[in-house]
C-alpha cells in the first residue's frame, strides 16, 4: 500500500495513464505551434481512451481512439497543412517567473489530490466482480439494433437529411 492506495497492476496503470494525459495536457496549453498542440491532443484522446477502457468500457474506448484519437487529430492536422499558414513562432515567448508559477501551481495541485486520496475511505471488495455478463460492445449492439431500432434509424435518416442540407446551402454559396 502506497499512501492508502493498494498497489496493483489497475491503480499503476491508471497513474501511468493520468501521468500521460496531464503531460499531454500542459504540453498542449505550453507549445507555441501549432503541429505539436495537435500532436499532444493526440496524446490527450489516447490517455482518456485508455482510461475508459482500464473502467471496462471497452467500447467508448475504443471509439475514442478511432474518433477522436485518430479521425480529429488527423483531420486537424491535414486542415493545418493544407492552410499553407506561415510559421507562427511569433507569439511570445513564457518567461522563467510564469514558469516558474504554472510549476509551483502544479505541484500544490498534486498535492492537494493526493490529500483528497489520502482522506478519501475507499470501499474495498473482496472478490473481483464483473458487472457485466457479456463484452459491452455486445450489449450495446443488443441494445441499438433489437430495442431502439427504429430510433437509431431515425437518427441516421435525420443525419443523412443534415449533410444533404449542408451540401445544398454550399452549393448556394458558390453560385
């Protein structure tokens, strides 16, 4: 036990995963181009895709990593190469007293979780339980395509109807 905390392969990966997203999380709000914030959003969508799947929500992790992961951070990524932007180095430069502060702020911020941790009393069992008796992509697929059947369709219909209206008002535009 760590500070209260049992030590298994969970409770490692899950700091190992929160290490990841917080790393990500002040590279993306530090860096000053572009490209590289993409690329630490990139980490930050992977970080909370492992975390839901670490939560047994192996389904939304997984979409997250498609989706958002993939999909966002690569679509981001090709807008900004294809914008043909110049070098935008120009914004200014932190200077050591505000790095300093954003450190210090950091560490008081650990602190103050731990703390919370630490004073939290953690229900504890004594036998793994599963909650769920099947994989949840199979109870999700249960759920969208035999009880909201025609709700799904009806949502991809509606969708469907929203790119053609899209399309239809940008042709407008053009002409």
């Amino acid at each position: 036990m760590l500070f209260g905390i049992p030590i298994t392969g969970q409770t490692i990966s899950y700091f190992v995963l929160a290490l990841i997203i917080m790393i990500s999380g002040v590279m993306l709000m530090s860096l000053n181009k572009v490209m590289h914030m993409a690329v630490a959003l990139g980490g930050v969508f992977l970080g909370v895709a492992g975390i839901f799947i670490l939560l047994g929500a192996d389904f939304v992790g997984m979409v997250q990593i498609l989706i958002y992961a993939g999909a966002i951070t690569i679509l981001m990524v090709f807008a900004l190469m294809l914008t043909q932007r110049g070098d935008d180095t120009a914004s200014p430069s932190a200077n050591g007293w505000r790095t300093a502060g954003v450190l210090v702020f950091v560490v008081l911020l650990c602190g103050a979780f731990l703390l919370v941790l630490r004073g939290t009393t953690w229900p504890v069992s004594q036998s793994a339980v599963n909650p769920y008796s099947q994989p949840t992509v199979n109870l999700i697929a249960n759920a969208l395509f035999h009880a909201y059947t025609v709700p799904f369709e009806l949502v991809s219909l509606l969708l469907t109807v929203a790119l053609v209206g899209a399309v239809v008002i940008a042709r407008k535009e053009e002409e």
